[in-house]
C-alpha cells in the first residue's frame, strides 16, 4: 500500500475525476443556477431598498402610485424603458423644480441609492402598488398598547400635518425654510389676508420656483395649511 506507484494511481485518478467531472459540474452549477439566482436576489434587494427611498423622499411630489402630483407621473412605459443613465442624470443633478439628490450635488442620497430607486422605477412587472405601505408612520401605535381614537385635529395642526409632508421638501420643517423662504415670522404671509394667502397658493409663483397649488388640496385642506401659515406668525 505504501507503494509510491500505487500512491501516485490513486492520485492521478483523483485528478481525473476532478477535472473531468467535478470541476465541470460545479461550474455548470455556479454559472447556470448560482449566478443568476445572486443577480435575481441583488435585483430584488435593490427594488426594495428603492421602494423605501421613494416612500422617503419622492412621493410628495411624484405620488404613492408615481401617478403624479406636482411633479409629473413617473409610473408611464417611456420611464421604465428608459435608459437607466439618463434616469441617474436627472435624478442626481436635478431638473427645473425638481431637486438635486446625489450627496456631490447637495442632496440626501449616494449613488447606489440612486441605482436603488432606478432599479424600483424601472421594475418589471412594476411594483408601484407596494410604495404607499413603506411610507414611514410617525407615530404607530405599539402593538399591544391601548392608544386613544385620536380627537379631531385643530385646523393648524392638520395644516402642519400636510405642510411637514407635502411643502417641508423646499421650506424645511416647520417652515424654517431651505430653497423656499423661511415662513415662520414671514413679512409676505403678515401682508396679506387670508383670502389673500388662498389666492396667492393658487398660482404659486412657478417662475420661481413655487408651485401652484390650485386642484390639489380642497378648500378646507387650503383653510388648515393658511391657519398653519398663520400659527407660524408671532402673535
Ligand atoms: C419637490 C418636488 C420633487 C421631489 C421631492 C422629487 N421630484 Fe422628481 N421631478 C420633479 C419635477 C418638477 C420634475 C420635472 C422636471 C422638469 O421640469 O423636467 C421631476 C422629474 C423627475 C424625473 C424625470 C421625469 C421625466 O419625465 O423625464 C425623474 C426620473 C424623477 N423626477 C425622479 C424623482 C425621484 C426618484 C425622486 C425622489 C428621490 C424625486 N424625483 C423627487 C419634482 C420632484
Ligand atoms: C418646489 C419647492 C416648493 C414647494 C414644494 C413649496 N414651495 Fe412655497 N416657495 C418656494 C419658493 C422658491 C418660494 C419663493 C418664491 C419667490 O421668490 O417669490 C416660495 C414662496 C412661498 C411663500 C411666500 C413666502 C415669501 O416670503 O415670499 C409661501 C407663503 C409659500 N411658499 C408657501 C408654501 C406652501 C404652503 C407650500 C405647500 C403647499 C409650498 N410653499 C410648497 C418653493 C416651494
């Protein structure tokens, strides 16, 4: 047994069947069944981290559904089939209104959550429906805690409610103000009445970056944000 020939038999015949056999069928396996699983597995991660991004960051002005709302609808066939470059250009540097979001340009997210929500915006069969889920609650009631119906809102705190969702993107939290003006203790907003204020979201001022808001909040949604605008002044 401890015949070298022998020894070197087994050896041979062990490199044999490695070559010939495993080594193929491992790479059968790793190419054929292995790689594409892991890509499909990135592929899904990355729509999941982009539907979260989007819950975060776009919904208020593309929409739950990417139906639209100030911004324009981006759930259409040309979006999804579009190059995924022209996408990233647009979506880290900007556009008109729409604001820059790669970190380098001043925005919130780096290039791989960009890639993200590329991936999620671009997905197929599209998977817009599970955006409005991953929205983040401020406050959920814990599980197994007793928590109260909530009373109904005052008028300012129901203002507060949508202006924190819907205008805090350009004017900060609490209307401290970013790339829209700061609104609390604001000279503009004490100039002019209530039907003034209404009258000025109507229009906006597009040219300058405001959007116009006529159609879309309801006159008692306008009555909320204005006494919103209004708890911003000092007494
Ligand atoms: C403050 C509002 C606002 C927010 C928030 C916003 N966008 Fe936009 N977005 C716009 C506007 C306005 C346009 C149209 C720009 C133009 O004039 O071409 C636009 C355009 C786009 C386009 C190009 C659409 C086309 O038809 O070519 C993409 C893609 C896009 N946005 C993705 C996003 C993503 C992803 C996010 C979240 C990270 C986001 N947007 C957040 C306002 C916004
Ligand atoms: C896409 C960015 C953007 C969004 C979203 C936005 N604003 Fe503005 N807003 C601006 C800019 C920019 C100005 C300054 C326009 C100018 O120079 O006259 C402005 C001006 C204003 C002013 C006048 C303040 C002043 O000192 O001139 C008020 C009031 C105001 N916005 C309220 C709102 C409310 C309420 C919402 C949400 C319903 C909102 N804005 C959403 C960008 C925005």
């Amino acid at each position: 047994m401890d015949d070298p020939f022998i020894r070197h038999k087994y050896m041979g015949l062990f490199l044999v069947f490695f070559t010939l056999i495993f080594f193929p069928t491992y790479l059968v396996w790793e190419v054929y069944l292995r790689q594409p699983q892991a890509v499909e597995e990135l592929r899904v991660q990355r729509e999941n981290k982009g539907i979260s991004l989007f819950a975060q960051y776009c919904v208020t002005c593309h929409g739950k559904l990417g139906e639209g709302f100030i911004a324009p609808p981006l759930n259409r066939e040309e979006i999804r089939t579009a190059e995924a470059e022209d996408l990233y250009k647009v979506i880290s540097r900007g556009r008109g209104a729409m604001p820059a979001w790669l970190r380098e340009e001043g925005g919130a997210l780096d290039s791989e959550d960009i890639r993200s929500l590329i991936a999620f915006i671009q997905a197929d069969p599209p998977r817009w429906a599970e955006v409005a889920g991953a929205i983040p609650t401020p406050t959920p009631c814990p599980e197994g805690q007793f928590c109260p119906t909530p009373t109904p809102e005052p008028p300012a705190v129901a203002g507060r409610r949508i202006f924190n969702s819907v205008c805090a993107v350009c004017h900060a939290f609490d209307g401290e103000g970013d790339i829209g003006p700061r609104l609390q203790d604001n000279e503009f907003v004490q100039s002019l009445t209530d039907e003034g204020l209404y009258a000025f979201l109507q229009v906006g001022r597009p040219d300058l970056g405001m959007p116009a808001w006529e159609g879309k909040f309801t006159d008692e949604e306008f009555s909320w944000i204005i006494a919103f605008l209004r708890s911003l002044q000092p007494q």
